[in-house]
C-alpha cells in the first residue's frame, strides 16, 4: 500500500474535513480520528435507525466517509487531553482540521507548537476561506462556498433566478484538493525530508473549478448568469423527460452524425426531417423549439430503452438516477463501485469504493468505520505506552469522559 | 532555505484529448512538475473552444486551454505513424506518470493502450482517465459531463419540481474526474511509482459525491425531489434569498443560529410563531411565506452589508458573488489566489492553487504553450 507507515492525526469533521482522513486510509495510512461527546461530530446525530434512541453509531453517511479510521475519544479542552494529543502528534506525519482559525491554537494545538514537536510533520488546515483575511471568521455550509466561488450565481433555469447549487458539491470537492495537496507534501518530505503546514481555502478550492468562467471575466468582462443546461456548441443538450412520475433522460449531441442516430432511433418523426436541425447552427438557432418537440418524443420512451437504444448508437445520452437507483446501474455494478460493510449496529451497510482501480484490481473497503472512542486502549498504551495507573488517573478527571 | 515545489523534477505527460487530465497535469504543472502535453498534429481541439480574448478565434488563445495547460509544454504528434509513437515511448521512459484518456479504437493495435503502455513501461504511473472505466464493458460509450452528472445522481435534485432538472455549472465532471486521477497518481508514485491507474469519471460521481446519500437511501433515507432554491427536508431556512444586489445563501442548521438569524432581523418574536413551530415543516410546505417574511430585511441590504451582520452575529451565510465578485474580491487578493498571466499582447487574471504553503504557489505562469512547441527540444533529449 502507499501510504503504509504513515500515521495521521484526524481532527476533521462533518463531510468536507472527514473525507481526506478516510482517502488517507484507504491509501494504507493509519488514520486517527479524535473525537468528543462534548463536541460529537454532526455527521455521528441524527435520527437512530435502529431502535429510538440517540445513539452516535447510526449514521449511514459517517459510516462511509469514516471507514478505515480508528477513534480516539479525548477531551482536548482539558489540559492534560491537549497533552495526549501533542505525544501523539509527535508520532504521527500528519494532521488535518477543519476548525474556525484558531480554534487549535486555543487548545494549544496550533501548527507552530505542533511542529516544535515534530519538525517534519505536514498540517493541513482546511476552513473555508482560509487562515487569513477580512473573511477569516465567516461561518460556512458547502452551500455557503458555492454561494462564495461564483458557481451559485450560474445555477437556475437560463435567465431565471438564482437557484444556488443546494448540494453539498463544495465538500468533496475541497475534501479531495486538500488530498492531493497532503500527498504533495508527502512526496516533497521523501526526497527533503521537509515538512508543511498547508492552508487551503474551501473557497478557493470552489472557484478553482469555475476556471474558464474566471478567464472569460478577465479576457472580456463578461459576467455569466444563470445558465440552465445550455451549452453553447451542443444542441440538443439537456435533460428531457421520459415515460413515468419524474423520469428524466439526459441527451447530448455534439455532431450532425450523432444528431442523425437519435433521428433515426426516434423512428424519424416528420419534424425531425429536412434541414432545419440537420446542421449544429439551426439546432443551437432553434433550440428552444427544439428541445419542445424533442420532449414529446422522449416522453413516450422508457427511461432504460432510451439509454440504451442512444447507447447503441453511439450517443451520449443517460437516465438520470437517484441514490436508490444507482446501485442496479450496469456500469456501476461491473466495477463493484457499491460495497457494504458489517456494521455491529446497522448490521449491513453500504460503503462506497474508489473510482479507481489499480492494476485491473477493484479497491476493497478494508475496514468498517469506528466506534466512538473503539481504540482508545491501543492509542493509550501501545502508542503512548501509558500504564493502568496512568489511564486511570486521566479516566478520572474525565479526560476520555 | 526557501522550498522547492514539491514536484520539483517530477515528468508528467498527457496523452489523448480531454479537459479532466488536463485539469490533473495542472494540479501538478502548478506545483513544479514538468507537464508535457502530447497533442496531435491539428492541436487539442480545447484550442478552438473560447473564451476569446474579444471573442476572435485564435489556437493559440484560447482561454480555457490557457487555464488547464499554463506552464505545460506541447508536443505535437501524429501517433498513427510508428515514428512518432517510437518518440512517444522514447520520451516516456523517461517519464514519472502518463495521464492517458485516449479511447481511440487502434490504441490496442498501435501498442498504445494505457495497459498495454504501463506493461511496456513498469516503472512509470499510467493513470487512465475515461468516462466508466477502461475496464469496462462500456469503454467505448459515448458520454460527456451532461450525461455523466445524470448518471452520477447529481442532476436529479437540481432545479424545479415539475421542471427539467439542471446540472452543475460547467465541465464539473472533467474537474472532478482529473482531481481524482491526479490523487491516484500521487498515490501510486509514493506506492514505489509504476502500475496501472484507471479512472471512471462515474464512479467518481457515484461515490465520493454520491457514495453517502446511498448509504442512506438504503435505510430509506433518500432526499426528497427537487425543491428550486430550498432544499427538502432540512430546517428553515437554507435557502438563497433576494437582496439589494442580489443573492444571499442562509443556512441555520442549529437552534443558536435560528435564534441568532431572528434577532439579527428584529424578529425575535417570531421564535414563538406556531409557522416556526417545526422549522423542518416550515421549510418543506410553508417556505415561500416564510420567505416573504424576511424578504423585506434583505431586499433593503446589500449582500456585503449582509454579510457583516452575518459575521457580527455568527451565522452560516454567504453571498452569492458573481463571477466579477469572485475575480475582484480583496480577501483572494490578499490570499494571492489570483495571479496575472502575460497573453494574447495584454494580461490574464488566474486562479493559481487553492493552497497556501511553502513552495506550493507558483511563482510565475508561463501561458499555455504553442502547439508543438516543445517537439524539437523533446527529439533532442530523447535522442541523446
């Protein structure tokens, strides 16, 4: 494996600081996260599934964006927790949070007290605009970096009014940059044996993949609205319905060629033939009438057929699917994309894989999330080597709870 | 000492045209490697996609070329001729990883394919990049970002009930498809380099977007439909509402930043109104009138003005900046987000990384290179 030797301190939380620990561990990595009841990670409440209790070890989501972690249980407010924490840092190579500025440091856990006690470690701050700057203490949702990075501001229906992108699309998508930033200062510390503390802006990371909407601005001042599912070399483009309750088909078409398979498939329809769409510029001049007409041939096509049939004929084209739907999809079920896990409480879960595989090999959840607090004795006495005496004296002053 | 980027001597190719290893040779381009980009004879057709600098086709100015490829060099290459693929496994040898999204049905037959290369060459990292997977029984499938955020779950909660849902904003199927090969690839280079990396661009969709809500729906906890800027099942508000000039994203996730949200707009008494009495309710049946109720407080503020009172009183909010806003705001230039990039006889304002630390902010830009410019110096290195 990779990433195996490598030992990191989690301290992320929710989604977006959760998920670099998990990618870290799927890669080898020994991952700890540290947790709290005082301050129980959001992904851990919520609705029991089983039975009617509240109970830290039900969520579905925390399951898969917290597999092949172990929990350290700790009290880091209190003095003597904070001190664990800085012997266990001084074993470890790296360290993620997703706090407010500062918080860490509060603790005395900041990055210059940090790596006083171990020179090479590599520290990745994650907040959402980063450590610095006018905007340092704003408090965010994914929603609120979609709003910042510019992406809301294209997202509703062409010319209509802002809809935002109510997902959690920027939580991933800094979750993953500050990955592949920690695997950066990795490879730099093997050959300079150098360490890192990194601040990434979850902003930044948001406005990273609106880059050719950034240089347009720069290059010709112009402000994109909303956008809708136009495209502007490709006609039809977009989602048209199929038979049955919020069934949807996504079509895309980027040639005339591919343009006459979908005629064809569509049995040729009258106002299919001649040359009004036969070419990209009458098909993006009257797309709007276009896609009128389109939609009442899609609406009489079962979602399937239709992805399959266009499939056939080599066009781009999907049945939109949902979370419950996914998992029957062929091209997800051949890569065993969906995986599960025994869970000692919710019994058989879904775990999700890697879109990758290495080596014609399909990766393996190796490890189902942990229990709160589940490796507390391994941290203490193997990793820090404390006695019986010792752990007891801290289970005293509540420093595990 | 300063500190070098940490890609420093790191060689990095592309092969086969798409914008999602374009965007994974950035992440490393913008840290030190040296990126070459293997492109054909005619050039990558992202050359003749705008922006424009004043919307005049140009090869050599296209904006979103420049974007994904500043600091990269390009060498043309017709691989249908044995000469210049024997140039093209020349230089690879040399190589530390080859981001491949070439579908072209001769690969197998050229010797060429990504598996066939990272056989052919053990020591370097092939990361295949391809809508489902290069192995797959759908390989050679057509797709594009449209159909895979469809397939991938994202696009059916986007947009109205009753209407055609949306998809996100731009090619984000590309950026997310090449952030994931670029992990991989660093992966397998700290893994003792070598192997063979294939990325689906679904699977991506599926399983760090979408992986969760999964899990979920299986204990019948699916989200619920499209609910415009709402979303359904979750306390009021979290939502986007008008302002002055604008929009502003509110999202009062606990009770302290209710109660904080209903003192910062003088409404404190609205805490005990029988509409509030179930914030989950409130917002998946009565979340127009709920907005009416507060549209008069924002339409009379600014989002910049909103946002101090957002941050005075710490609650989740932000602005929905336009692209402008975004471009001009002095928290990233602070940051020294945004870099200006020589081109096209003036200059560009880029992005650079979405990090900060020693040696990870380059320093300078050089534009996206011209077509085949680097072929002379590459048949020189390779000819030594």
């Amino acid at each position: 494996m990779s990433l195996e030797g490598i030992r990191v301190v989690d301290f992320g939380w929710v989604w977006a600081g959760a998920v670099p620990g998990h990618v870290l561990a799927d890669m080898g990595a020994e991952v700890i996260k540290i947790e709290t009841m005082t301050r129980l990670d959001y992904m851990r409440q919520g609705r029991p599934i089983v039975g009617t209790e509240k109970d830290p070890e039900q969520n579905p989501m925390f399951q898969n964006v917290n597999r092949g972690k172990l929990s350290f249980r700790v009290d880091m407010t209190k003095p003597e927790g904070a001190a664990l924490l800085l012997r266990l840092v001084a074993l470890s190579d790296v360290v993620i949070e997703n706090f407010t500025p500062g918080v860490l440091d509060k603790f005395g856990l900041g990055w210059e007290t940090l790596q006083a006690t171990r020179p090479d470690l590599i520290m990745c701050s994650m907040s959402a605009v980063g450590q610095e700057g006018p905007l340092r203490d704003i408090r965010t949702y994914a929603a609120m970096i979609s709003a910042l990075s510019g992406m809301d501001s294209l997202a509703g229906y062409e010319g209509g009014r802002v809809l935002g992108v109510q997902q959690s699309y920027a939580d991933p998508n800094a979750s993953l940059h500050a990955v592949f930033a920690i695997l950066a200062a990795l490879w730099r510390r093997r050959s300079t044996g150098e360490g890192a503390y990194i601040d990434l802006s979850q902003w930044e990371a948001g406005t990273n993949v609106m880059g050719e909407a950034v240089i347009d601005y720069s290059l010709n001042g112009r402000v994109p609205g909303t956008v809708g599912t136009r495209h502007p070399r490709k006609s039809p483009h977009g989602n048209y319905p199929a038979a049955g309750e919020d069934k949807w088909m996504a079509i895309s078409i980027s040639s005339d060629g591919e343009w006459q398979s979908l005629v064809r498939w569509l049995g040729e329809p009258e106002w299919a033939r001649g040359s009004r769409y036969a070419t990209v510029e009458g098909r993006l001049r009257h797309r709007e009438e276009l896609d009128r007409l389109l939609s009442k041939e899609t609406s009489r096509h079962d979602a399937a057929d239709l992805e399959e049939g266009l499939r056939d004929q080599g066009v781009a084209a999907a049945a939109l699917q949902n979370a419950s739907t996914m998992p029957e999809h062929p091209a997800y079920v051949q890569r065993e994309v969906f995986q599960s896990i025994e869970h000692p409480v919710l019994g058989h879960t879904p775990v999700y894989g890697l879109p990758w595989q290495g080596n014609g090999e399909v990766w393996r959840v190796p490890r189902r999330a942990p229990l709160l607090g589940e490796h507390n004795d391994y941290v203490l006495r193997e990793l820090l080597g404390l006695g019986a005496e010792e752990v007891d004296k801290l289970c005293e002053l509540q420093v595990f709870e | 000492m300063a500190s070098q980027p940490p890609f420093t001597g790191l060689r990095v190719f592309e092969y086969g045209i798409d914008p999602s290893i374009a965007y994974a040779g950035k992440l490393f381009a913008d840290l030190g490697a040296t990126v070459v980009k293997i492109e054909p004879p005619e050039g990558d057709p992202q050359r003749r996609h705008g922006p424009f600098p004043s919307d005049e086709p140009d090869p050599e100015r296209s904006g979103w070329f420049l974007y994904l490829n500043a600091n990269k060099r390009s060498v043309a290459l017709d691989t249908s001729i044995a000469g210049d693929r024997d140039l093209m496994l020349r230089a690879l040898r040399d190589a530390n990883v080859l981001f491949h999204a070439s579908r072209d049905p001769e690969l197998e037959s050229w010797g060429i394919a990504p598996d066939q290369l990272a056989r052919t060459l053990p020591h370097i990292v092939v990361a295949s990049v391809t809508p489902f997977g290069w192995n797959s029984s759908f390989r050679g499938s057509a797709a594009d970002d449209l159909t895979l955020q469809a397939l991938g779950g994202e696009s059916l909660g986007l947009g109205m009930p009753g209407r055609p849902p949306l998809k996100l904003p731009l090619d984000q199927s590309s950026y997310q498809a090449g952030l994931s090969a670029a992990i991989a690839a660093c992966g397998a280079l700290l893994g003792g380099g070598g192997g063979f990396i294939d990325v689906s661009a679904a699977d991506v969709w599926a399983t760090f977007y979408m992986g969760p809500e999964v899990a979920n729906a299986h204990f019948g906890r699916r989200k619920r439909g499209r609910a415009g800027h709402h979303v359904l099942g979750q306390p009021y508000p979290h939502t986007v509402l008008p302002c002055k000039d604008g929009f502003f994203a509110v999202q009062c996730s606990t009770r302290r930043h209710w109660q904080a949200f209903l003192e910062m707009v003088g409404r404190p008494e609205l805490a005990e109104d029988p509409l509030f009495a179930n914030r989950v309710r409130t917002n998946d049946l009565h979340s127009e009138e709920a907005d009416a109720l507060f549209a008069p407080w924002f339409g009379e503020r600014t989002k910049d003005e909103i946002l101090r009172q957002f941050l005075r009183f710490k609650i989740p909010g932000a602005p929905v900046y336009s692209i402008q806003e975004a471009a001009e705001h002095p928290h990233l230039e602070g940051r020294r987000y945004f870099t200006e990039v020589d081109y096209a006889g003036g200059s560009v304002c880029m992005p650079t990384t979405p990090y900060q630390a020693p040696g990870f902010k380059p320093e300078s830009l050089r534009p996206a290179p011209r077509l085949g410019e680097y072929n002379e110096a590459l048949r020189r290195e390779v000819g030594r």
